[in-house]
C-alpha cells in the first residue's frame, strides 16, 4: 500500500477561513441531522462506543458527542497533526464535548486499532472513498463491529450514471491525484454492493442541501445523488452443527 504520500498530503493541508470552515461545519451538521435520532436509539443499551474514521476536521465527531447515548468518540485519522490543527477550531463553532473526542493516528488502509466486535458504530464523513480498497477497509469494519452495529457514510461524492465520464475527467485533474493521494468515484449502487458483500445491509437515504438540489430531488440519484448511507451489520451466521 502507498499511504505515505496520503499522509503527507493531508499533514500539509491548510487550516480555511472561519467563513468557510462555518460553512463546511453547518454541511458536516445538516448530513448528521438527518439520522442522529435513527442512531441514538440504535446506541440504547450499548456501550456507546463510535469510531470516526477519516475524521480530519472532527467535525461530525463533535456532533456524535451530543448524542445522548454517545460515552466515547475515537476519532481516527491518517493525519494525526490535521486533527489536532483542527478539533478546538471545529468545537469553537459547532460545539459539542471535545473531551470525549479521542484522537488516534491510524490509516484505514490497514488494521483498525480496535478488538474484534468492541464498536457499537463506525462513521465516516467524506472519507470512505479515500479508502485504497474498499473491500480491505469494509472487511476492518465488520470485524470491528458487534453484530448489529452501524456502519455510515455521509458525503461520499457518487458518480453519476449521466455524468460520469465527465466527473472521472475532472478527478483526474485534482491536486490530490497530482499528488499520489488516492480518490475513488464510485455509483451508489457500487456503495451498497460493497457494503452487501462485505456483511451488511445497506440502504441510502436521500438528503441534500442548497435550493437546486432540493428542488431537483426526483433526479437524486441518476443526475446526481446526496444522501447518507446507513447500513448495519448482519449477525454472524451459525455454522451448522452436525
Ligand atoms: C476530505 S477529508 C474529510 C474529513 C473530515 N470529514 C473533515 O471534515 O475534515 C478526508 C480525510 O480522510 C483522511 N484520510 C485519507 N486517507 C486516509 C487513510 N488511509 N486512513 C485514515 N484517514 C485517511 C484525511 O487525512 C482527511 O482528514
């Protein structure tokens, strides 16, 4: 795996301004918004323990631990220097309770820093698709899920079926390919496959903001597609016994 140069991308990224640093925050908030209930009653009688992975800003880190039944919040990244450059400029406009935000530097390339089945659930917010094998990170996630934990990506950008040569064009194009850092594009219905193979049921739930989107929501998901992926974790099988 070539993570180094991932790692050293995102160790360098600049700190925005607070105009637009608000705004990505009031994004990474209204996605949250959409399932935070749905979540909190999924973490009743756990031990309420999330990993964010990817965590960067620690943006929905920060809304996670205001879930009522949220007791600790890991937030993971490849950049362990972004998250600590980041978390006190996030809380100073989303709030939260930063002291139950862990830091942890871990590529999620590789083996995640957790027991087998220790999470309740594992979170990422615009950072699946950095993932160099999305099978390898899934398969981590599973394991390091109880059965019945939640799995969820929100703002992953999707390929559209009209659009995609165009937007594989434009990717191509980017500081972060210039740069060796791996980006992926992929449909939806790739996301939720994924997600069915690697032991988990999977649906999207559509969500976008600004006025166009909102407006032009029947084409969610053929010119473009905004939502959250919830998915849980399937119980193990039971090998037959003979
Ligand atoms: C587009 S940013 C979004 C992150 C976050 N939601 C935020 O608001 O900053 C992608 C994040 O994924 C992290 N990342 C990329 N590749 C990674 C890897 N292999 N393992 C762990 N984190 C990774 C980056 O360091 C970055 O913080």
């Amino acid at each position: 795996m070539m993570s180094g140069s991932d790692q050293a991308y995102y160790d360098q990224e600049f700190v925005p301004s607070p105009v637009a640093h608000g705004q990505w925050m009031e994004e990474i908030r209204s996605y949250f918004s959409n399932y935070a209930s749905r979540l909190n009653l999924a973490l009743e009688s756990t031990e309420g323990k999330i990993a964010e992975l990817g965590a960067g800003s620690c943006g929905l880190s920060l809304c996670l631990s205001e879930l009522p039944n949220a007791r600790n919040i890991y937030a993971v990244d490849i950049s362990l220097s972004r998250m600590q450059r980041m978390l006190e400029f996030s809380a100073s406009i989303l709030g939260g309770k930063i002291d139950m935000v862990q830091t942890i530097a871990c590529d999620f390339n590789g083996v995640l820093p957790f027991s087998d089945g220790e999470l309740d659930a594992v979170v990422f917010d615009a950072a699946l698709h950095h993932s160099r094998s999305i099978w390898g990170t899934l398969t981590e996630c599973h394991r390091v899920l109880r059965d019945g934990g939640v799995l969820i990506a929100q703002r992953e950008a999707y390929l559209s079926p009209l659009r995609a040569a165009s937007q594989i064009k434009r990717l191509l194009s980017t500081p972060e390919i210039a740069a060796n850092v791996s980006e992926n594009i992929y449909l939806r219905e790739q996301y939720l496959y994924y997600l069915a193979v690697n032991g988990f049921d999977a649906e999207f739930i559509p969500h976008s903001i600004g006025w166009l989107k909102k407006l032009l929501k029947v084409f969610n998901g053929s010119l473009f597609s905004d939502g959250v992926l919830y998915a849980r974790k399937k119980k193990a099988r039971q090998s037959m016994a003979f």
